[in-house]
C-alpha cells in the first residue's frame, strides 16, 4: 500500500504533546506531508472543527464505516471509537508524499501487523508526573476523564518498546527536530 509514499505512526499518551510535536513536525514538512484525520465518537472539544480536527460520528456511524470496510484501523480508547479512514491514506501515499496517523496504542499495533513498512514512533513525557500536570493546565477534561487518560497512559508508556524510536517531549523544537530526522533518514532509505 505504500508505493511511494511514507507512513508514519505518531502514538504517545494523552498529554504527551504529540499534537503539538506534529503541528511543528508538519510546518516543517510544507506541503510533503499531510496529517491523516480520523473517525471518533466522542464529543467534539471547544474549539475543535469538523473535517479539521475529526470527523465527528455517532457510534451508528462509525459501526457503518467499519461494516463497509472504510476503516484502516480503529480502536476503542476510553468509552469512545477512533479510527483512520482509509481512502484519504491511500491517496497521500499514492501521491509519494508522508502521511502521519496521530493514533493510540492498539491503532498502532494494528497498524504494525497490516504496514510493517510504517515507521512507529512512541511520544513520551519527560515523567508521569509532567503528564499529569500537562493533563490538567490544558482544561479540556474533567476530573473522572483525567484520571481515566493518566491510566490508560501508564499501560500505554509499557508499550513504547514497540516502536520503532522513542522521542522524549521535553523541550518542544528538540522533540519536533527528532521526529523530523527520524522521518527524513526513513525517506532516504
Ligand atoms: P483525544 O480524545 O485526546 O483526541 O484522543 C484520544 C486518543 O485517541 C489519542 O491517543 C489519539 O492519538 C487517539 N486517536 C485519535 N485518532 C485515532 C484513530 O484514528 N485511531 C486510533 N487507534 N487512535 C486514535
């Protein structure tokens, strides 16, 4: 499926910084690589867009989506589904350029099975306790929703042997830089 192109598997816990790592990642990139936005359930965030941010689904959707085998991957994460629509993937890949899927854990491990061509790379915070203080400084969760991602991120963090390279988001342009030589070397291999 990649021809030309070059997937690239971002997955780090909640409040890893691995959007903002990407958004770095793909101003850099200019044009060459495209950021893969998914299918989820949940409820959209304020300041989230349709079509921008996610695809915003019923669960009905969603199910649809997956019946009709629109679906690369899909995951559940807490009591919602996520997953990465294929077609648009393709595309990009076809078109020989980069494309990104932000995913979780069990996303990536599917991914692993189906693309081992893919690069995997695992976003990590500096110490659980800066996860925790990340989580809570941006606000978009509450109390049960924060306790529930800072789990699931201790079983996430026991995957990231998984992956390909482990970059540490610690300070922002170093991890941008990282993720950055990490996909250039993969290109000219
Ligand atoms: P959030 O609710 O914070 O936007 O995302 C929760 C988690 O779901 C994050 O770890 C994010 O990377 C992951 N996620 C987002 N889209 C997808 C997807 O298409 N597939 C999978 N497996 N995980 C996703």
């Amino acid at each position: 499926m990649m021809n030309n192109g070059l997937l690239v598997v971002l997955s780090g816990p909640s409040g890893s910084g691995k959007d903002t790592v990407l958004k770095g990642v793909l101003e850099k990139l200019n044009g060459d690589a495209f950021l893969s936005v998914s299918m989820t359930t949940r409820a959209m965030r304020q300041g989230e867009r349709e079509g921008v941010d996610y695809f915003f689904v019923s669960v009905e959707q969603f199910q649809k989506c997956i019946e009709d085998d629109l679906m690369l991957e899909f995951a559940k994460y807490g009591s919602n589904y996520y997953g990465t629509p294929i077609g648009p993937v393709k595309d990009v890949l076809n078109s020989g350029k980069i494309v990104f899927l932000n995913i979780e854990v069990q996303g990536g491990a599917n991914i692993r099975r189906l693309m081992p061509e893919a690069v995997q790379i695992f976003i990590a915070p500096p110490s659980m306790e800066e996860l925790e203080r990340r989580l809570r400084k941006r606000g978009t969760e509450d109390e049960d929703c924060i306790c529930e991602r800072l789990s699931i991120a201790r079983e996430e963090m026991k995957r990231s042997d998984d992956y390909d390279f482990v970059v540490v988001n610690d300070v922002l342009e170093d991890a941008v830089q990282d993720v950055l030589s990490i996909v250039q070397k993969s290109r000219n291999q």
